[in-house]
C-alpha cells in the first residue's frame, strides 16, 4: 500500500483524488483519533487538493505538492 504522503504527492486534484483523499480522512479520523498526524497531513492534502480543483491549477508536478527544488 502507498503511503499518504507519496499518495498526496502524486495526486492530480480530480473528483476521483478528492473522494479518495476524504475517504482516508475518514479512516484516519476513525482509527487514530481527530488530532492524530496522519489526519492533518490528509487535511492538508485534501486542502490542497480542493484548492487546485477550483482553480484549475491542478498537475502532478505542482510546486506545492514537493515544496522547494533542490539544490543542484
């Protein structure tokens, strides 16, 4: 199984990613808890998803998804 942080990486923002993503929140929620890390990191990842969705900026390769570039 991928975990949550390769799977929100790689995520293009679809309907598909977002039911995908609310559903793993669900789960997270149900067996760690509201305020457990995995819950905020899928927040954070749906956040953004649906973000990307509205503004039609969404692509596998968006900066926000893998933060600065590094270094050469």
């Amino acid at each position: 199984m991928t975990d949550i942080h390769t799977r929100s990486r790689e995520a293009l923002a679809g309907p598909r990613v977002i039911e995908d993503l609310n559903r793993l929140l669900e789960i997270a929620r149900r067996e760690h808890g509201p305020q457990a890390r995995s819950a905020r990191y899928i927040e954070e990842a749906l956040v953004r998803a649906e973000g990307e969705a509205r503004e039609g900026t969404a692509r596998a390769t968006s900066p926000a998804w893998y933060g600065p570039a590094p270094a050469a």
